[in-house]
C-alpha cells in the first residue's frame, strides 16, 4: 500500500518520468485531487496513466528536482486553472510526510467529529428530560417511608404538576483514532456544549407521568492540530410517558431536533493557508428507553440496579464549502445510526426533616457508544468540473466507557426541589465531564 501511494504522488506530481501529455494546470489541479482521491482510498490496483488527447505543454518532470512551475500554462490561464497552479506549487517542495498531513488537511476527514460530539449533546439533554421522571418515583417513596407521625407534612405532600428548568454544560474530549489510510484515521478534538432543558410534568394517579420538554444546546468543537473548529445550536423536543411505583419505574421517550452547523476547515501547507467554510443542517430523532428497581439494604439506604438504550438517527443534510478555492467540497447528505447501552449501579442514601428530604446518591455503571455503520462522508472538489467522489470513513469503532456519577436531591416540601449532578464517562479514547442542576416548582 505504501509503496503504491508514494508512487502515484510521484507519477502525479513529475517526480518520476512518465509518458504524459498534460494539458495545463487545469489537469494538474485534476491529477492533484485524483492523487487525494488514490491517497485515502487506495482503491485502484495500478497507478492510473496520466495521460490527455489535448495538446501538450512543455513540462520538465525528468528528475526529482523537478519544479512543477516549470510547467508553461496555455493562455489565458486564470481562475481555477491559476488556483491549481498555485495549489501544486505549494505541494511539491513537501516532504512525503507533509504532503501525507496536506492531503489529510484537504479531505472531510474532521466532519466525523461533528457526528459524535452531536450524538454525546442529544444524548445529555434525553437524559435531562429523562431523570426529570425520578421527582415523581423519590416524592412517592419518601411518603411511604415516612409515617404520619413522624412528619405528617411529607405524608400528606402530594404534588400533581411540576414546571423546571435544567441548566446543563459538558465537556468531551477525543483522541485520534488511528487506522488504516483507506480509513485515513480521525484527528483528535475537544467539544465543549452548554444550555438548559425545560419542561411541564403532571403525575397521573400516582402511577404514571407524563411530561412535555423542551432543550436549547449551543456548542464549540476545535479540532487539534489546527484543523480547524465548529460551532452549532441545537433545539429539542420531546414528550415523555412513565409509570413508576414503590420498587419499580419504566419509561420511554421520543425526542427530536435540529442542530445548525458552523465550520471553519483549515487547509494549511507551505504557503497555502485557507478556510473552507460551511453551514449547514442536521436533523436528530431520538428513542430512549429507561428503568430500574429498588432494594431497601438498610433503613433508608437504597441500592437502585438501572439501565437504559438509547437508539439516535442524525440525517446529515448536503453542503458546499466556500472560501478555500479548488477545496472547497460540496458534501453529500447522509444518515448516521448510534446505539448507546447503559447500566448502572446507583446507592442512595435518604434523609428527611420537617420541612426538607435529602437524597444523595452515587453510582457507577458502563455503557457502549456502537455506530452502527460507518460514518461514511462522501464529497468531492465541486469547483473542479471533473473531480471524482471520495469517500472518507468517520468514526465507527465501538467505544466502551465507564460511568461514575454523584447527585444531589433536595425537596423544600410545597416549594421547591433542587437536583444537582455530576457525571463523568472515561476510558477507550474518550473523556466526557457533565454538570447539570435542576430548579422545579411544585404545585
């Protein structure tokens, strides 16, 4: 493989001698993106022959110290056909590992990254709207632990409806996924995303709830190296149904959304230094599925076995690129498929006094990030008329992590409850550190 990608850089590039008939820089700016075409695909089994039926300018490519300037352009030669002269220029004089690095630069190699950093913010705000649930399930478990006698406030506490709102933040960072070059690996990057969920919840015969949300998300992704960096806004909305009881909850939720992207690709090599800029849409729908039992160890200290499946469906829509000249890449829609397992062990700890329930908790637990096929980006350099769809493979190895949680849950009875939560899912190349808090009024 390597013998064959270093050859065709050669064939493409003049350093090696070839009988070729090369039509200006026009087709020098084709060879150069068929050579990123050969790079991250390696597809072809023989180095293609560079060859035209157009007339031939005068070239001196015989040695490797050729200079491709020394190509003569037919006149007039302006627009993309001098972009491509300038881009191949700047190319040549590169080491083999450079120009491995300017390749990479020029491929969609860092929208993976905008798939997976996504799918971690989805995933938190279902979680937010999700655990909102767990008011109803602890309110009905401190009534029944507690006896008329002891607090007659809490026995008789029984509230029907609830409005809250749910600031969040969360932090992932990402390390490079190496692979093979047909896979090209994916660069590291760090995310950072921030906004808050609200929602109304209304408990129905102390059995069920049912629950209308809503979530807002803005979020940064710089990748390293200087790749580049993202940005987008996300809006959410899900309703929720639940049934719970002394030992016992289950739930489902559907949630949608849509996020709007910002890019800002860099391509930096020699003396090129460009930003190829995107907007451009995605569309989340989002099942989740969640529940648990409860054991009583010891007075009113709880163990709490709980899982939940996660399944997410992100339909990418379709972009060009504008701004970096012969890079710029018009982008084809696609649809990515994330299931995400979790289980956890959560231990919590009851306390209640007049007019206030406490209940901290801890918990540990692990869960799976599995795409379910490869994130797939297929493009191609839409301002060369001829240039050829590639296919770049975003991330797609299932990550394995394990989760460890603290919460805090505090009821003022008739006012007010407050949950506060730090979460923190580690290890298989990724870190993700969430914090969330959640203020609700009852009624």
């Amino acid at each position: 493989m390597c013998k064959k990608l270093l050859l065709s850089f050669l064939v493409v590039f003049g350093l090696v001698n070839v009988n070729s008939n090369l039509h200006g820089a026009v087709v020098v700016g084709e060879l150069l993106f068929n050579a990123i075409i050969l790079a991250l695909e390696v597809a072809q089994e023989e180095i293609p022959n560079p060859s035209s039926p157009n007339p031939t300018p005068s070239t001196n490519s015989s040695s490797a110290g050729s200079n491709i300037t020394q190509t003569t352009l037919p006149q007039p030669c302006a627009g993309v056909c001098g972009d491509a002269n300038t881009v191949a220029n700047a190319f040549v004089p590169l080491s083999i590992p450079d120009r491995l690095d300017a390749l990479t630069r020029a491929s969609p190699v860092a929208y993976s990254g905008n798939t997976v950093s996504a799918f971690q913010t989805a995933r938190e705000v279902a979680i937010v709207l999700d655990r909102q649930f767990q008011g109803a399930v602890r309110t009905d478990r401190m009534k029944k632990s507690v006896g008329a006698d002891e607090n007659p406030d809490i026995a008789n506490y029984n509230p029907q409806t609830g409005f809250y709102i749910e600031p969040l933040g969360l932090s992932y960072s990402q390390k490079a996924v190496q692979g093979e070059f047909v896979d090209i690996g994916q660069p590291s990057f760090k995310s950072y995303s921030y906004g808050s969920g609200l929602g109304w919840v209304k408990v129905l015969k102390q059995k069920f709830v049912l629950e209308l949300s809503g979530a807002y998300t803005h979020s940064n992704l710089h990748w390293s190296d200087d790749i580049g960096n993202s940005s987008w806004s996300s809006v959410y909305f899900a309703p929720f149904f639940g049934w719970f009881n002394t030992r016992a909850f289950a739930n489902f939720m559907v949630m949608g959304g849509i996020n709007f992207f910002k890019n800002d690709r860099k391509i930096k090599f020699s003396s090129i230094d460009r930003h190829a800029k995107s907007w451009f849409k995605s569309y989340d729908l989002l099942l989740r599925s969640s529940g648990g039992v409860r054991f009583n160890l010891w007075k009113k200290f709880w163990l709490q076995p709980e899982g939940a499946l996660t399944f997410l469906t992100e339909f990418i829509l379709g972009h060009k690129e504008r701004g970096a000249g012969i890079f710029n890449l018009e982008v084809n829609s696609r649809n990515v498929y994330i299931l995400q397992p979790t289980a956890d062990l959560r231990f919590i700890q009851e306390f209640n006094s007049p007019k206030f329930y406490y209940a901290p908790s801890l918990y540990f637990g692990w869960l799976a990030n599995i795409l379910l096929k490869k994130d797939t980006v297929s493009s191609r350099f839409h301002e060369l008329a001829n240039s050829t769809p590639f296919d770049i493979h975003g991330y797609y190895k299932t990550a394995n992590q394990f989760v460890v949680g603290a919460e805090f849950y505090a009821l003022h009875i008739n006012k007010i409850l407050i949950t506060t939560n730090f979460e923190a899912n580690i290890f298989d190349r990724a870190n993700i550190f969430k914090l969330k808090a959640k203020l609700e009024w009852l009624y």
